[in-house]
C-alpha cells in the first residue's frame, strides 16, 4: 500500500505471499518448482498445504537453458488450477529463447524498457513474435535512471529494510506481476484471460529513440494499468456486404465501433441455411461449398481478445450462381425477303449459341468490300435489315453476349 514512504505498490490491497526457493548461494530448479506448486496449493512432500494459494507466481529469475520437461510440466500444473506465471526474460542482451523458464509455454515473458520507452541495454529480446509478451518498466542506469526498489541493508545477513535504486528485468516483472493480480480481482480467471487483458492494456512503444521496441522484440507494448478494463462484448460488424460467386459468396464488412474493451481477435462469416463458414482476422472471407441457386442469409460475428463474441450479427442475402461464360457462335441463320421494288427487308432469325447462355444479340450489315455500319441489339434471336436494293450484295454480323462477353461473330451473306 501507498505509507507514504518510499515508493507506492502497483496493486494496493493484494496481499503477497513470499516463498523463499534461493538462497545467497543460488540453489536448485526443483526448489524453485517446489516452491511453484506449493504457491499454487498443489502438496509438496513435508511441506504443510497452503492455505492461501496464490493467483499469479513472480519469477524475478533464470538461467541460459532451454525450457526442461520438469519446468514445463510445473507450468501446467499451476496453470491448470488458474494461476498466471510472470516470468523475466533475463538481462543478457539476448535472444529470449536462450533463458528459461521465460523461453517455456504458457508463461507471461516480461522485457524491460527504459524511461524514455526504449529496450533497456541489458533486456533479453524475442526474435519472433510471441516470444516476449509485454514490456514494463525496469530501467537502465546507461540511459536515464533505475527503479526504485525496497531492499534490505545488510550485507552478510537480513538487517533493516531500506530501497535502493535498481535495475532489470526482474524490476519489470513484479509490475506485471502486480497487473495480473488486478485483473483476477476485475473478474478474470484463467491464465489466458490474464494474458489476454494485459496485453490489451499497453501503450505502443515510442519511435524515434534508439534501440526502439517492436511488437517481435518487446511483445504487446509497454504495460499501462489505466487501460486496464474488464472486457465486455464487442459491438456487431457494419456494413456487411456478399458478392456472389460460383458455389461461394465473398462477405466483407467494417470494424465494429466499439471492440467491447479488448482488441477484436477473429470474426466468423455464416451462410444459413447450412452453416457453411468462413473465420478470419481480417474482415473479409469466402464461405465456399454453397449450392448456386439458393438464397442465403450471411451474419458475420466478431470475438475480442477476452473471447466475448457480438451480441448481434448483421445479415444480407446472396444467391450464388454458376459463373457467365462467353456464348457460341449463333446457328441456323435463316432470311425472309418482304417487301418490293428499289427497297426491301430481310428478316433474319437464328439458334441460339451450344455453348453459353446469350442474354442479348447484336448484328451489323455492309456492302460487299465496304464497311460494317453500327452495331444494333437485340434481345430475341430476330432482326431486321431495311433498305436492301435488289442487286447489290450484302453481309451481315451476328454475335450472342452476356456478362463475360461477346462470342465469335456468325457471318451470312446476302443478295436480294
């Protein structure tokens, strides 16, 4: 709690239990686990059960190893029972991988950044993203000032408590660690929701200085406990929209206004009936396997970072159909002459095309050796030509259309 002296705690009110697994020797891994399953109220052989368990474990330590089986399966185990592992990643200037247990699953990797929000010089980085979940503060004496921290003034043996000025990622972690604690009190209760609302709850790293953090060296951002908000579901998609296609419908549709408090994660497009879908982090999709010919109702529903999901989906409808394609050439042409004297007219009528549906039809006519005049359309297989002159000869033009085209042109001649 805020005394008034020194420094004020991260989590006013959340009690903390210190459980002693090193000593000014070091000591063993299996201590650490012991201590681990102990806190998380699992029974650890000539150790009294805890009857308090803990909801989040600090881990201010490390070493260079790969994450064992015995680290991963502890873990798991106190994951299991809800509790949230805050680890540092190390203060070697390396690649977090090389330090464990903050290289191992399931854990909440922890880098430090320097007052001005740049990695401090010392803090293990990530080489892809994931590798480090969040940033805090643990400041760097190179840059600008340390943390300042309660200690203790003895130097062979415990003697009166004090602060000191500080500095690593084992600075950074307890703010962290401290964040957790809040978010199982905001109604949080796995170790994914943990996660999930912390790093919700950061500000983006600054550009503009040296050595700057990115998203796959220094994870979400830099921890910040005013955005740290108990999430509730998002608002519906807008503006959703279905294009048809073959035996498919591509949906596309704008952000929700507000994500309910924690970063929209995925968004799933349903075509009804059926069920037919399509999932993705974007906001458009395919849903595939629909039946040309039949109307669908398509809702699109988003889920947050807290996996809460829309309380109301948007729907249109589409109608899928087999794609147009570019008409035949027209068949059985056939002409009949009406009319008498210097001026006459043929009627000409023709199959439509084998290959491809023909939604219009144009033809043109010229003189033998002259030019084609304009284009006239028509949307039965029939057309007129006037003011044939006996004698002379003619050829006309027909082609068949529709959406993807025109199709190869049907020439006849003609002599009135």
């Amino acid at each position: 709690r805020d005394n008034g002296i020194g420094v004020s705690g991260v989590a006013p009110g959340v009690r903390v239990q210190p459980l002693r697994a090193l000593g000014k020797c070091g000591g063993y891994t299996s201590d650490v686990l012991a201590a681990m399953r102990w806190a998380a109220g699992g029974d650890v052989p000539g150790v009294p059960a805890n009857p308090t368990p803990a909801k989040v474990i600090n881990l201010s330590l490390g070493s260079i190893d790969p994450c064992s089986a015995a680290d991963q399966e502890t873990i798991d185990f106190v994951r299991a029972r809800g509790v949230t592992v805050v680890v540092a990643t190390g203060n070697e200037d390396s690649p977090v991988s090389t330090s464990s247990p903050a290289n191992c699953r399931g854990v909440i990797a922890v880098s430090a950044t320097a007052r001005n929000g740049s990695r401090a010089s010392y803090s293990n980085y990530g080489e892809s993203v994931g590798q480090v979940t969040l940033s805090a503060p643990g400041g760097d004496a190179s840059r600008d000032s340390r943390i300042l921290s309660t200690y203790n003034s003895g130097t062979r043996s415990p003697a009166a408590p004090t602060y000191s000025n500080l500095q690593g990622t084992s600075m950074a972690t307890p703010h962290v660690s401290a964040a957790a604690a809040l978010a199982y009190s905001l109604g949080a209760t796995t170790a994914d929701e943990v996660k999930n609302l912390l790093t919700a709850a950061v500000q983006p790293f600054p550009t503009g200085v040296g050595d700057a953090c990115t998203v796959v060296r220094c994870g979400a951002g830099i921890l910040d406990l005013s955005r740290l908000v108990v999430a509730g579901p998002p608002d519906a998609p807008i503006n959703v929209t279905a294009l048809a296609g073959d035996e498919s419908a591509s949906i596309s549709w704008a952000e929700p206004e507000r994500n309910g408090g924690a970063p929209i994660t995925s968004y799933v497009a349903t075509a009804q009936p059926g069920g037919s879908m399509c999932t993705t982090a974007t906001t458009s999709c395919v849903i595939s396997g629909l039946a040309n010919g039949t109307t669908y109702s398509v809702s699109v529903t988003a889920t947050n970072a807290a996996g809460l999901t829309s309380s109301a989906s948007l729907a249109v409808s589409v109608t899928p159909q087999f794609p147009a394609v570019v008409p035949g050439a027209v068949t059985d042409i056939t002409v009949k002459w009406r009319g008498f004297g210097r001026s006459l007219v043929a009627v000409l009528r023709w199959s439509p095309p084998v290959i491809g549906d023909a939604t219009e039809y144009r033809a043109r006519i010229a003189r033998v050796g002259g030019s084609y005049g304009s284009w006239s359309y028509v949307t039965a297989p029939v057309i007129r030509a006037t003011d044939l002159r006996p004698g002379r000869a003619y050829r006309v033009q027909i082609q068949a259309g529709n959406d993807a085209g025109w199709g190869p042109a049907s020439v006849i001649r003609l002599q009135p």
